[in-house]
C-alpha cells in the first residue's frame, strides 16, 4: 500500500486521509493549523463527515504533523488546502502557493502530486508545476502531477468519496496512470479526462450548474411571493416530469465554499480571454439578493401582526449553510442575523451543529426556548433531527425559508 501525504486537513482533506488509512496505507497528514493536528492526534474529529470512533480506528495509521519535512516519505502527496476570493473577489492563491513552495523543499524524485483544491483551469501547469520544479525536478518527468477535484457533499451519506466517481486529469499519461492507480484504493470509479484543465473546468461546471439553477428557482421565489402563488407547490409539480427538469430548492442564499466563492474562480479566468461569464455573475446577484429578500418578508410578516422589527424578538433556526453539518462559511443565516440586527432586532438562534458564533456574541439555545421567547421564528436551515412540526405549533409567528412545514398549514406559518 502506499504511503499517501495530505495538505490541509479540512472538510475535504481529513476525510481523505482517514479513508486511505481505511484501506490500510500510511498517511502523513499536513496542515498549519496546530490545533487540527493536536485534535487527530488525540483522536478528536472536528469533521461531521469523519467520527470520533472512525478516526481512533485509524489513529496508528495517521501522523498528523505541521512539517512538511515528514512529506519526503510519501508515495504521493494530495493538496486540500483552501481557494478562497480576496476581498475583492478575486482568486486568493496564498494558501496554495505558500503549500506548494513547502512541498517543493521537500519534494522526492518519483513522487506523485495531485491537486484537489477547486480552481481555475490552468492553475496546475501554469501555477503549482513551476513552484515545484523550483525543487530541480522536472514535472511529468522526475515526479508526476495531476488534479483531481474533490467532489464530497459534507454531511452526505448515500454518496461518498468510494462511491462517487473521481474525475482527474494528468500532466501526462503517465501522470493520470499514477493518479488513477492511487485513487483506485479508496473510489470505485475513476473517470479519466485528457488533462488538468479539463479536470478544473469539471469541477467548476458542477458548481456553477448548481449556482445558476438554484438562482432560477430563488428568482421565480422572488416573483411567486408577488404574484402569491406557492413556489413549493410549483417546483413539486414540475418535479413531477419525468425527464428534461431537474429538482432545485429555493432558499435563504447560497453559503459555503463552493457556489458562492468557485463559480468567480471561473470569471476572473475568462477575463483574461475577453469573455465575460455573465451566468455566473447573474447568478451570483440573484442568490445574493435572498437574504434581503428574506428580511423584508420577516418585516412584512411581523407588519400584518401589528409589529415592527425594532424591538421584535427574532429566533433563527438553523445557521450553518447546509442541513446536518456545522459549517457557517459565507451561511445567509450570517447575513440574515446581521439585517435583522440592523433593523434593531433582538436576535437569538438555535443550531444543534453550531454550540456557539463568537463573533456574533451568540450562542444557540434550545428549540424550546426559541420558539416560547421569540416573536418571530425563521427556519432559515433545516437540519435533521430539528422538530420543525413543534416549531409551527409553539411557535407565535414562523417564517419557513426552506419548505419544511408544508403541512402545518396554520395562521402562524408564513413561508418563502
Ligand atoms: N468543503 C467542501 O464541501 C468542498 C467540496 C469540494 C471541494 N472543496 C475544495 O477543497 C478545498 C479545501 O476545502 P475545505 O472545505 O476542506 O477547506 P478547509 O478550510 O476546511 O480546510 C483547509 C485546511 O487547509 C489548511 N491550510 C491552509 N493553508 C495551508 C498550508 N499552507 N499548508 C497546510 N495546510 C494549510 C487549513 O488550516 C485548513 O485546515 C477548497 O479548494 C474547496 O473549494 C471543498
């Protein structure tokens, strides 16, 4: 089995390692982040996707480590360090760059390498290549180069890193036969492309097919609240074609890393080719305008009971991005807390995955009590496990951004 080194030991890279110490390979996992490391080597996840139990099975298997030096024993080394925007919205490569020169003091003669980082196409040859053959080792030919994008769903369950195809593209043949053989320890399917270029634009034509239709469906959620037709009732009954429609959920707006940071990864790129993505940057608009749209149906609600924001007591139910992780990267939950503050809302909140937003001075306190204290509920993400129902009936007035209450179809429940 090889020995397999992992940069970035995040939502995407801790999964990884642990499911190649499944399989029985060595890993040597690399981040930064000192209390990352301390936490795997005390047998601590802080990934919903990895468990406490899966990681103590593999613990003797993972040598969790902040020096790169430690690399120079791997068969092959997979990058999962973050890609995120300046604020200027453009491509921050720091965390990438700063990961590839240390890897290139350490780098060995016949190692494989393998992005996984969401990025632009062209960042592979044009980018990492040179950084590591500052190393004195030539690319495709002392040591083999791939990308490979990381496709998880964090929280998902039926479809996992084994049983999702992998797509990946190599700087040479050799390059993609190496990386093929290597993912075929822990994928079932791997879907070879012609080269890095190709594998980026996948990866990014995923999120960016999400990001537009979910803003389709958010723009006619826009326009039904006008128009007081139910947008639930009409994605159900197009959803009932067999073929040639695909489900999409409106919602509060888009969070994570994903849709709202990658699809500009893309933009920026196309710029250097005098094109303008204007799908990408609509959509982008569209998603963004939710939570403001989602404000002001709170206010409106509260209006027609005689009440104003100011002063009113909001509960926010649910507040990382997705259902079922804890995750509040760039969540609407954020935006929305700080609109209603804005307006002069007391706000409060209810997360099971979220103990605690320190920055926002917040901490979650029971359904229970959110639904008796507040003036107003927003169900603004839907985890598992949260009793919805409850909610609809303690609650004075609900706001449901995400469909959940559908059959509670009582005074008290207004939805998006
Ligand atoms: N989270 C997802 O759902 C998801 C899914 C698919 C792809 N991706 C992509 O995967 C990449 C990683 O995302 P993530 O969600 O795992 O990010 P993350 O922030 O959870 O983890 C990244 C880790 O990299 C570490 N790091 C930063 N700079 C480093 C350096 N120079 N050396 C070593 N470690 C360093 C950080 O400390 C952090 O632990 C991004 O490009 C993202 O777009 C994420």
């Amino acid at each position: 089995m090889p020995t397999v080194g992992v940069i970035g030991l995040g939502y995407v890279g801790l999964p990884l390692a642990v499911a190649f110490a499944q399989e029985g390979c060595d890993v040597i996992a690399v981040d930064v982040d000192v209390r990352k490391v301390e936490a795997i080597e005390a047998g601590l996840s802080y990934v919903e996707d990895v468990s406490g139990e899966q990681l103590a099975a593999v613990a003797g298997r993972i040598g969790a480590t902040t020096r790169y030096a430690r690399l120079a024993k791997a068969d092959a080394v997979l990058v999962c360090v973050p890609t995120p925007l300046t604020s200027n919205r453009e491509p921050d490569l720091g965390p990438l760059i700063d990961a590839t020169r240390a890897l290139a003091e350490v780098l060995q003669a016949g190692q494989l390498v393998v992005l996984e980082s969401t990025t632009y196409p062209g960042t592979t040859r044009e980018r990492v290549a040179p950084l590591l053959e500052e190393s004195g080792l030539a690319a495709g030919r002392d040591f083999h180069l791939a990308f490979s994008p990381e496709r998880v769903d964090p929280g998902r369950t039926d479809f996992t890193l084994r049983n999702t195809p992998k797509v990946l593209g190599g700087l040479t043949e050799a390059c993609a036969r190496r990386a093929e053989e290597l993912y075929g320890v822990v994928c079932e399917r791997v879907v070879r492309v012609s080269s890095p270029e190709a594998a980026e634009l996948t990866k990014l034509l995923e999120n960016i097919f999400r990001s537009v239709n979910i803003a389709l469906v958010n723009e006619l959620a826009m326009l039904t609240d006008r128009m007081d037709i139910d947008i639930w009732e009409v994605v159900d009954a197009a959803a009932s074609k067999p073929y040639g429609f695909m489900r999409f959920e409106p919602g509060p707006g888009m969070g994570g890393h994903c849709l709202p940071v990658d699809p500009f990864y893309l933009s920026w790129r196309a710029r250097e080719f005098d094109m303008a993505t204007e799908f990408i940057e609509l959509a982008g608009k569209v998603n963004q305008q939710m939570p403001y749209h989602c404000v002001a149906k709170a206010q409106r609600a509260l209006n027609d009971r005689g009440m104003s924001v100011k002063g009113a007591r909001v509960a926010v139910i649910g507040v990382s991005y997705k259902p079922g992780t804890s995750d509040v990267r760039e969540s609407p939950a954020l935006k929305i807390i700080a609109l209603l503050r804005e307006l002069g809302a007391e706000v409060l909140y209810h997360d099971p995955h979220v103990p605690a937003l320190t920055e926002l001075a917040l901490e979650s306190v029971s359904l229970e009590r959110a639904a008796a204290q507040a003036d107003l509920a927003i169900i603004v993400t839907a985890h598992p496990g949260v009793d919805h129902r409850l909610l609809a009936t303690r609650a004075r007035l609900l706001l449901d951004l995400r469909g959940v209450t559908r059959e509670a179809s009582s005074a008290n429940v207004v939805r998006l």
